[in-house]
C-alpha cells in the first residue's frame, strides 16, 4: 500500500490512476477513514471520490523495461533499474518511487 501523498504525487507526475470511491472503516477513536487512501473523514456518505491506488503489479508494468530488481532491506524495500533507485517501507512504495524517478 502506498500513501495518499504518494498516490497524489503519482497522479500528477502523470500515473494513470484509476478513480474510484473510498472504502471506509471506522478506526479505534471513534472516526472513519478510508482503507485505500487513509484519508480521515467526517461525513463518508458525502465524501468525494479518492484515487485508488495501483497495484504492485501495475507499477512494475508501468516501469517497462527498465525495472530491474525489488529486494527487500532490513527496514523497508528498493526497487532499482540499474542506476536509479527507489526506497519505501513497502514493496509499492519502493516501486512507485522508482516510476517517480524514471518519470521526472
């Protein structure tokens, strides 16, 4: 799962994200938030649409040919395509990182 900041950055970098509703879950203190984008909301029933995130397999894909590795480090993941790197603490994070860096 990648954050909602990761996602936003993603889309404007020009990621084809898909749109789609959030899906909600009350949370231990009372509020809800979404489990795709964790986003906190007060009204869910009246709450705009947020971007659902890509998949691991559609970041890889979206890399093409230059994605090379995903290795898993003691504290989180890289994903690299030989000179560019992407760091995250998890597999997604590492790869949309990676796509950000080979789309600058």
């Amino acid at each position: 799962m990648i954050t909602y900041e990761l996602a936003k950055e993603l889309k404007e970098a020009g990621f084809p994200i898909v749109r789609d509703s959030h899906d909600y879950m009350i949370n231990t203190v009372g509020g809800t938030e979404c489990t795709r984008c964790g986003e906190r909301l007060t009204k869910p029933e009246t709450s705009p649409f947020c971007d659902l995130t890509p998949t691991l397999s559609e970041l890889i894909e979206a890399c093409g040919d230059k994605f090379f590795e995903l290795s898993k480090l003691s504290d989180g993941w890289v994903s690299s395509d030989h000179y560019l790197n992407g760091e995250g603490k998890t597999p997604e994070e590492a790869v949309a990182k990676l796509w950000l860096a080979l789309n600058k």
